[in-house]
C-alpha cells in the first residue's frame, strides 16, 4: 500500500464499496486486518479478506473500543457510509454513545465525526488517512468516459461546482443535481443515491450530478466516493454527466465505473 504501511490495522466499517475494496487491497498486500463490520452483512463481506472479523452496532462504541482493545490493535481505519438517519434512534446506544451524543455541540457530519476521531484518540488508537493508503482512487483532473461534456453540460458544471463546494462546507451534503443551470436536487440526510434518483427524476433526462469535499476536508474520515452502484443509479435515472473533484473525490473500480458509463453514453468528468 506504501513504504511505511502498518502491518496490522482495525478496520471499522459501515456500508458501500470503499470498504470491501480496502479490505481486498490491503489482505493482498500483506497487512492483516481486524474488521468491525456495523451490520452482519457488512461483516461478512469483511470477512474474506480479514484475519478476525466481528460485527457491532454503530452505536456501542464501549464493545467497539474493546474488542480493538483484546485484538492489540493501534491503528484504526474508519470507511463506508452510516445512515445519518440513526441519530434518531437512541434505543441503538450505549451508555457511552449516548453521552457521547449529548455533549456534541450539533448534530453536523464533520462535528460527528471529528467527535468520534477525538474518542478513538483518547482510547490510544491512530486514524489513518484514507488518501495516503487508497490514493490510486483519487482520480486527477479530465475526462474518463469517451462521451465528452457539451457545452451546456459544462455550463451546468461550472454553475453548479461552486454551489456544490458551498453546500459541502455547510456540512448540508456533498452532491448536487443540476440542469439548464438551475439546481434541482440537493443531497442531505438521505444520502448520495436517494439523492440521485429524485435529482434525475425531476430533471427528467437532463441531470448533471456534481460530487465534491469539503474545502479543508479531513481524509481521517468521511471522503466522498462514488462507484458502480452510483453509475447504476446515474443510468437508471437517464443521467446525462457525473462531475467529480478531481483528485478529492474517490472512484472505486474505475475500470467497471467507466465500462458501465461508456455503454449508456453517461459523461464523467474530473474537474
């Protein structure tokens, strides 16, 4: 993965693809992981390419520190998607958590994460950066589908990139649907795909999809990502252009990404 790769890491994994590929990247290299799954699927999709596997709930982080604690691990990777939606369901929560919880001072994504970081910390363990061990699926600035953007859809990039940028910093969400360089659809509580597919479904076969970071983005957690399950959902709703940061936004199994784009005449695009 690097020169100065741990040769053991605790994974701690919510949902998506960025995960499973880690997972397969780093057994292959020869690092041994102990992977926290948040569900039973996610652990046991983990589980292949993991020397010890486990699967626990988001919200009982005194069992989570623990169980890293028993496994001697020190050095921690934090990846996938976690429903925001389980902040509302307190009957998930540890003691802990709920204390946790209580004393944050909102309820926003970079404050929530920054906040669990700080209780990783103090329990001993290191965070990793992602972009340090998974740089390869940063993609740099161009065009990656043989469709070229038109001139309108360009217009729509540029309209919509800054006002993504802005949404991000709020901490509203990450991706943003435009078309005729109007927004249509803004990503919050419900995630990149829900998204998406309302996006696409307003802008009636005229969507431009635009996924950015956060300006001072910590790649500790939280980075953007799309995959073959967003290029599905991009088809699906007749998308016309994915519009990506270039180099701050992470693309899984690009080879597929691009593959599935060029067969529906999807443009993506690295800004």
């Amino acid at each position: 993965m690097n020169e100065t790769q741990p040769s053991r890491i605790g994974l701690i994994a919510g949902a998506g693809e960025i995960p499973i590929y880690f997972a397969r990247k780093a057994s292959s290299n020869g690092v041994r992981l102990v992977s926290i799954g948040f569900t039973d699927e996610i652990q046991s999709q983990l589980a292949p390419f993991a020397e010890t596997s486990y699967s626990i709930g988001v919200g009982k982080t005194s069992k989570i520190f623990n169980t890293l604690k028993e496994e001697n691990i020190q050095e921690v990777m934090i990846l996938g998607k976690v429903d925001k939606s389980v902040i509302f369901r307190l009957q998930m929560f540890d003691m802990r958590t709920l204390k946790f919880l209580k004393n944050l001072k909102n309820k926003e994504d970079k404050t929530l994460m920054l906040g669990v970081i700080e209780e990783i910390e103090k329990e001993g363990f290191r965070v990793l950066d992602q972009r340090k061990f998974l740089r390869e699926i940063f993609p740099p600035q161009g065009v990656l589908s043989r469709r070229q953007p038109s001139k309108s859809e360009m217009e729509d990039i540029e309209f919509g990139l800054p006002i993504a940028k802005k949404l991000a910093d709020m901490e509203i969400g990450q991706t943003l649907i435009v078309g005729n360089q109007t927004v249509i659809a803004v990503e919050a509580i419900e995630g990149t795909d829900r998204a998406i597919e309302r996006g696409c479904a307003l802008a009636k076969g005229n969507a431009v999809v635009v996924k950015v970071s956060r300006t001072d983005q910590d790649y500790r957690f939280d980075s953007p990502g799309v995959g073959p399950k967003t290029i599905e959902g991009l088809i699906k709703g007749g998308a016309r252009v994915l519009a990506l940061e270039a180099e701050r936004v992470m693309m899984v199994d690009q080879k597929r990404v691009v593959a599935m784009a060029d067969e529906a005449g999807l443009s993506v695009i690295c800004v």
